[in-house]
C-alpha cells in the first residue's frame, strides 16, 4: 500500500520549552504510516524557504518520506503555539495561520496526476485548501479527507462526495451527535467515515455497521498528534485487511505510544520565535 499526503505542514512551537516540532495533518499521516510498516509514502505540500521550513523537510527525510515534489516558497513555514494543560492535552493557543502556504495553493500537472495514480490512497485535510481540486484528483486515486471539527452543511456537501473515507474530531460530541454527523457524511456519498472522539476513544461507519474503540491507558505527556496517529494506522491496517475492529484496536495502541512524546513525532529543535506575527 503506498500513501501519498497532500497538504498543510507547520512547526508546532512550545513556548515553555522553547522548542518547535514538525507537525501539520496531512504531513502526521504521512510519518506515522511510514513509521508504522508502510513502505512507500510520500508528501506534497508547500514550505516557506526558512529554519523552519529546512526542519521540516530535514525531519521528513530522515523518516525516508519522498518529498521530492514538495514546493519551497518565499515567505514564513506555518507555525501554531502549543501549550499543554495539567494532564497533557494540547491547545493551540496562537499561529502565523499556516504562513506563506495560505498565500498559495497547489495544482498539480497532468505528469504529477500520473504520479498521484500510482499510489493506493490520497490523505488530506481542511487545512489544505485543496477543496475544488477534489473531483479532479478523485478521477485518479481513493482520498481520505480530515475536517477536524467543520461540520457545516455547505462544507460537507462540498467535500463529501468525492470522498472514500471522511474523518472528523468530534472530542466535544456526544456519541448521539457522532452518530448524526457520520450519517450525514454517508448520506452525502462517503462510504467511510471515522470519528475521532479524545479520551472517549472513536467511532467507525463502513455505512453498514458503527463500530467503537476505547482509548489505551497510558502515561500521557503530550496528546499533540495522537489523534493522527489513529488515522494513520487504521487507515494501513484496514486498507490492507478491512476488518474494522482489528483496525482500530492497533491505531489505538499506537495512539498511546504517541502520548509519551512531546511534538507529534519528535524531531524537538530549540527556537526562539519572536519574528514571526502570531495571531491569538
């Protein structure tokens, strides 16, 4: 199974510490997959020509994803400020609101479709303003998209149709509303959909059957990126066998491990961010 992630990148930056992580949706899928057995992945996205850019790029080599295709643009990288609560969850407290990347938008060549059609699943984000190029891309290849928590009719409807799975945060819904959300995303046109829901664990929909796994207990430093993490390996793992159950059950182990970890997947570089505007 080979992935290619399509979209937003950012350093995410800890005031307390001083320190910036790679991080961004579609570029944590990428990592976690490729860390977790996936063989080929690759990612697409647009970086600025700064420290924090080189960082990212250095991280995602390292981790020997092909970024070959990535675009270095002039101007800053994305940055969002973290911090963490007393039990470790993550808030993003300010950003540059994805720097230079939300300038710019991402086309893509006919040789690069060509390119996109040999790997077996798309993932991208609502981060990754690639929304009208949706009915295009899904002409070449299966797209898994994550809303995070946008769940407004008009957006839906926009972006559902074109969609194998649909991922969604719902940490502040009820199970009742997981459950009304996932059947508008079916009814809409995507097949599957996963709810990501926090401590309360996630929900999956294949249309024909809801399943649900609970979280694994741990020792909880960070939770930045655990929610990735689960999307990351339930996607390998049902892609390569669809039993759903078996699926999630490993993403939710996985998730865990993320937890002891500050950042989504290390790669902690010391930074003093005081020239870039941040929005509160």
């Amino acid at each position: 199974m080979k992935l290619l992630a399509v979209g937003d990148n950012v350093v995410d930056y800890y005031e307390d510490r001083e320190e910036m992580f790679p991080g961004g949706n579609a570029l944590n899928v990428a990592v976690f997959w490729k860390q977790n057995g996936g063989e080929d992945v690759s990612y697409i996205g647009i970086v600025g020509n700064d420290e924090e850019g080189d960082h990212i790029i250095d991280s995602l080599k390292n981790e020997d994803i092909n970024v070959s295709r990535v675009r270095r643009a002039i101007g800053p990288s994305g940055v969002a400020v973290v911090t963490l609560d007393e039990n470790g969850d993550r808030k993003f407290v300010g950003s540059n609101k994805g720097g230079v990347q939300s300038l710019l938008k991402l086309t893509f060549s006919e040789s690069e479709l060509d390119y996109i059609s040999s790997h077996s699943l798309l993932h991208t984000s609502v981060f990754s303003r690639l929304e009208s190029e949706l009915p295009l891309l899904k002409k070449y290849i299966n797209l898994s998209f994550d809303f995070s928590t946008t769940y407004d009719d008009e957006y839906l409807a926009q972006v559902c149709p074109y969609l194998t799975f649909g991922i969604f945060s719902g940490g502040d819904l009820t199970r009742k509303e997981c459950e009304v959300l996932i059947n508008r995303a079916h009814n809409l046109g995507t097949r599957n959909v996963l709810v990501t829901r926090g401590e309360e664990g996630a929900l999956f929909s294949d249309t024909h059957n809801l399943y649900e796994q609970g979280i694994v207990e741990t020792e909880v430093v960070d939770t930045l990126g655990a929610g990735d993490t689960f999307v990351a390996i339930f996607l390998k793992e049902y892609l390569v066998k669809p039993y759903a159950k078996q699926a999630m059950a490993i993403a939710a182990v996985v998730a865990a491990e993320t937890c002891k970890r500050y950042g989504a997947f290390g790669y902690g570089k010391k930074k003093t961010i005081r020239d870039v505007p941040l929005f509160k």
